[in-house]
C-alpha cells in the first residue's frame, strides 16, 4: 500500500503492529534501504510504503496442515478485490486512528498479491502419506514433458527462492539431456 504521508506512525512511535486473529496479522512500514536510484523516505511528510501480511487458513483448527493450507489457497483465490480493499482499509483506520490517521485522504494506492507460491508447502511427515523418493507430488507434478522441462519453487516445494533457482538450474539440466543427444 503506499501511503501519502507516515505523520500517525511516527505520531504513535510505531514503525509496525502486531494484531493475531485479524485480517492482517502485521502490518509494517517499509525498511529504510536506498538503492539504485531509489531514496527510502526519511521524512513522515513524505510518502511510504507500507507492507500488510495476512495468512488465511480456513476455520477448522482441528483440520490438518494440508487442509489448512488448500482452504487459505481457496480464501486467497476467491475473496473478492472489495472485501480486501474493506478490510485494508478498516484495520489500518482502527490501529492508527488516535496518530490521526485518515484513510479516505492517507491511502494513495493498494496492492494485492495474491501470492500463490506463499502455499508452496513442504511436507510433514506426521500427517502426509510415506512417500518415497521419486514419488512425492511436487516431484510427479515437474516431470518433463517433451522438450517442456518445468522449473519454479512449487516444483521444490518450498515457497523460496533458493527453491526457483535450484528448479530452475534442475529443469535447464534436464533439457541439455535432451540436446546433447
Ligand atoms: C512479499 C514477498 C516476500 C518474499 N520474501 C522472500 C524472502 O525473503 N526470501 C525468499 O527466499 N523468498 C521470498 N519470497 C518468495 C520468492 O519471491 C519466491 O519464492 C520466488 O519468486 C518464486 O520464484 P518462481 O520463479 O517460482 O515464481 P515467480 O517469481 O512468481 O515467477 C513467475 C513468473 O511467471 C510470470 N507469469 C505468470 N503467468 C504467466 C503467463 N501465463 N505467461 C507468461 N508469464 C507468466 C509471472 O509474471 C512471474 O514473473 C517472497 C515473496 C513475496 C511475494
């Protein structure tokens, strides 16, 4: 989200909130970092970005990890850009009301990323099926496919990017099989 100005943060002393069991469970301004041609903001008058992070996983506490993880995909894939923009809005508003916050004139700009790859889940011995090596989803899922060889971080079942580089030097191996023939 960027933020037109960051007077109510610095108002309240904050840089980020904490609040486990809403919407977004943190909510932070962005890290003072410059680089390139970009000057992080140094001045509460200035605009700011600012980084919310929620982790849906469905009502059913007693659900195993990897229903928890399908029911959070499905909330990411169906909540509608309004719900999210309310509820934006509405938690921001709440925490930083007493700095003097106001969103209709403070929000300059949302983003939503629908982060898929956030679900590439690894596994957990305690409840997934014994797979043996060769066997595992992720692994039957990027098998090649003609001259089609499949890199990404689903296709290490870790959701970092060690897992897309590490995929992605696997899937070039594959296809240099291939033309070395
Ligand atoms: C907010 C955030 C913070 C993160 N922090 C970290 C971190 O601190 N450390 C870490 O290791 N990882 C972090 N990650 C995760 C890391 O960014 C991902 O694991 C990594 O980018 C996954 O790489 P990928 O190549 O699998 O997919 P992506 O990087 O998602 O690349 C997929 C590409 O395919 C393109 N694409 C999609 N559909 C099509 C189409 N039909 N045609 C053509 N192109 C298409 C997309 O535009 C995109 O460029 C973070 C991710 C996010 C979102």
């Amino acid at each position: 989200m960027l933020l037109s100005n960051w007077r109510a943060w610095k108002k309240l002393g904050i840089g980020l909130f904490c609040a486990p069991g809403s919407y977004y469970a943190v909510s932070m301004l962005d890290f003072p970092v410059s680089m390139g041609g970009y000057e992080f903001s140094r001045n509460p008058d200035e605009p700011i970005i600012v980084h919310m992070e929620r982790f849906p996983k469905g009502d059913d506490m007693n659900a195993s990890p990897r229903e928890q993880s399908k029911a959070g995909r499905r909330e990411l894939y169906t909540t509608s850009f309004e719900t999210i923009e309310r509820e934006t809005r509405g938690q921001l508003a709440d925490a930083l009301m007493d700095g003097g916050f106001d969103p209709a004139k403070d929000i300059a700009a949302i983003t939503v990323n629908r982060w898929g790859h956030g679900y590439a889940s690894g596994y957990n011995f305690k409840f997934d099926p014994d797979y043996q090596a060769g066997d595992f989803p992720h692994e039957v899922g990027r098998t090649r496919f003609g001259r089609i060889a499949i890199a990404n971080s689903d296709a290490g079942a870790e959701a970092l990017l060690d897992a897309a580089l590490d995929q992605a030097q696997r899937a070039i191996e594959e296809l240099r099989g291939i033309w070395d023939r």
